[in-house]
C-alpha cells in the first residue's frame, strides 16, 4: 500500500472510532430499552444507505430481516413507552 492509502485507511479508523466513542456517550444517558430500539434502527439504516449509494439489492431473507427487525422496534417501542406501574 502507498503512504496514501495508509493515511486513508488510518483516517477511517480514527473517525470510526470518534464515532463509536460518542455514539456510547449519547447511548450512557438513555434508558436501556430506547437505547435497543435506537441499536436495531443501525440494521435498517445500513441496508438503507447500501440501497441508495451502492445499489445493493434485497434478497427475500434480508426483506424478511428487514421485517422482523421493524416488528422488533415497534414491541420494543410500544413496551418502552408503558408507564411503569403498567409493566411487569
């Protein structure tokens, strides 16, 4: 690899790693089920962001995935949003 190649590869690492460290700051002052919904959200966000800029196609498991994932984020949505007396 070109001494180029190396600064972008190091670049990348180091604004990934930005990332993840604030992501986990913003998540530390959330409770834990908004935080799981806002984790599932990634899988969804991902597959959107490899549609539009890659034009990556969905096979019926990754729309079944896809599926699943939103019923996941809407129980955990629905269940987060319970007053606490209401939970068990």
């Amino acid at each position: 690899m070109t001494a180029y190649q190396w600064l972008q590869c190091l670049t990348v690492g180091g604004v990934a790693l930005l990332a993840q460290v604030l992501m986990t700051q913003a998540l530390g002052t959330l409770d834990n089920a908004t935080a799981g919904v806002i984790g599932m959200l990634t899988v969804l966000s991902a597959m959107a962001l490899g549609y539009v800029f890659d034009g990556e196609t969905f096979s019926t498991l990754s729309w079944l995935g896809g599926g699943l994932t939103v019923v996941g984020i809407v129980i955990g949505a629905t269940v987060s949003s319970k007053p606490k007396f209401l939970q068990r």
